[in-house]
C-alpha cells in the first residue's frame, strides 16, 4: 500500500511488469505526470462474442482516476458502463530508437497501463466530470462555451476509471546494442520526437474574435 491507501503500481500479479523490469516505475508521481502529459487513451473492451476492441478516446486525470467520456447510443460505451473489465494505456512517444541491429531498434516510451472496470458518473458527480474533462483536455475554454443542455447531457455516458491497479514503464535513451555489435561502423542513438501545438486557425465565423490568451498559451 502506498500513502493515499492504493497498491503500489505493478505490485498486482497482472500489473507486475516482468518483461525488463528495471523500465518499471512504482512511483504515483510518475504515474500522475505521464497522464497529465497525455491527451489521449486507448480503451479495451471485449464484446458478447469475445472480440475485443480498442476505443481511442480523450480523457482527464482526477485524481487517482481517470474520467472519459462517450456517447449512450454507443455499444462498446455501454459494456463499458455495465461493468465490462477493461484495460486502458496512455503512452507518450517520446523517440526512435535506432539500434546496430534491427534486433535492438526501438521506441522511447513513457506508459501506463491501467486494469479494472468503469464506474458511471450521474447527477452533480456527471456535471462536475464533464467540466474536468474539459478543463483538462481545453484548460480555461469551459468559461467561455455554452454547457450541455439537457438532451446533449442525456446523450453522454461518462466513465471513471480507478487507477488503483495499474503499471508505469519507461523506456529512454540509447539503444543497447550487443557487445559484439558496438564497433560495427554505423550511426545509432536516439531520435527524440515531440508533440506541439500548432498556431491556432480560426473558423469563418471564429475569424472575428482574438484567440483567447488560454488558447494562445496552450504548450506541448
Ligand atoms: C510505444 C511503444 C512501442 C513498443 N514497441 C514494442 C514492440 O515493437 N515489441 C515489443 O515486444 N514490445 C514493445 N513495447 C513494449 C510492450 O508494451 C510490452 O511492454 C512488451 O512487449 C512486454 O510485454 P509482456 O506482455 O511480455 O509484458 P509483461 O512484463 O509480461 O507484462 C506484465 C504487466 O506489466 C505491465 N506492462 C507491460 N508492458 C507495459 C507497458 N508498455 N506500459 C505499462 N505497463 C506495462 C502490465 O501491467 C502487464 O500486465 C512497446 C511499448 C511502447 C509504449
């Protein structure tokens, strides 16, 4: 158990990370700084007939939870909301890794990856998470929209996710190439890769307003 009463990460037989170890992180800090960094999750659910699917979707820390959110006419979104088991990852890529081998090529990573199954939120708790999504995902544009009306809120499941049983792994740095490889006579290192905001490109209608200071100081 750590501090705020959750298990260590990776400290379940199914979150133990066992494929290079010593690339696993027990720390929440960390946890909680690769999912404030992410924008995006992927989330697995499998159907009545076993296939599983993975759902792309925008999400939000909250603490030791992750919110999403999707829509009621969705069937996956529902299994989800019956309280199908589902995986959900984040993973910021952080490089290319090019290796003297093929064997040893590879990606600078930051990942998490979270196991357990889907609350839904209603009432105060659905209102409140929608914000944070928001706020989350688009900080300071909440203020400025119009909120959802009572059909668009009907429409929307939202989900929490516990983050109490899950793995962080990370890779950086050089490739490790074979002793044996080390003197071959080619270039290898690391090419490290960036997500940025592009400027801001307004709509017809949007072209009349300033771009708001919120969005103008939006970085990667
Ligand atoms: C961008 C990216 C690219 C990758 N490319 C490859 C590739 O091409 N080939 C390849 O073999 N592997 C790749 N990996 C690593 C891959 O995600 C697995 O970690 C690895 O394949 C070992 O899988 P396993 O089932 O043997 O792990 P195990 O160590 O047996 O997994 C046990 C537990 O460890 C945790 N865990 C495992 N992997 C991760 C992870 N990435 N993030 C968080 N928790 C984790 C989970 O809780 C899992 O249940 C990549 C990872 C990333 C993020």
């Amino acid at each position: 158990m750590t501090e705020n009463g959750l298990p260590a990460l990776g400290s379940t037989d199914r979150t133990r990370v066992r494929r290079f170890p010593e690339n696993a992180s027990d720390d929440r800090d960390v946890l909680n700084a690769i999912l404030d960094a992410g924008l995006m999750a992927f989330v697995a659910v499998t159907d009545d007939a076993g296939q599983p699917y993975i759902l792309p979707v925008g999400y939000a820390r909250d603490g030791d939870r992750i919110l999403f959110h999707g829509s009621t006419g969705s069937r996956l979104f529902r299994s989800l909301a019956a309280g199908a088991p589902t995986c959900l990852t984040v993973t910021l890529l952080d490089g290319l890794v090019l290796a003297r081998s093929a064997f040893e090529s590879s990606m600078n990573y930051r990942s998490v990856m979270v196991l357990g199954s889907c609350t839904v939120l209603d009432g105060d708790d659905k209102a409140t998470a929608l914000r944070v999504i928001s706020d989350f995902l688009l900080p300071g544009r909440w203020a400025d929209i119009r909120q959802p009306s009572k059909k668009e809120d009907a429409a929307t499941l939202v989900l929490a996710l516990s983050l109490e049983e899950a793995s962080v792994k990370i890779s950086a740095g050089d490739p490790s190439d074979a002793d044996e490889d080390v003197d071959r006579p080619i270039w290898a290192g690391h090419v490290p890769i960036r997500e940025v905001f592009g400027e801001p490109i307004p709509d017809e209608a949007g072209a009349a307003f300033p771009v708001p200071d919120y969005v103008a100081s939006w970085t990667r």
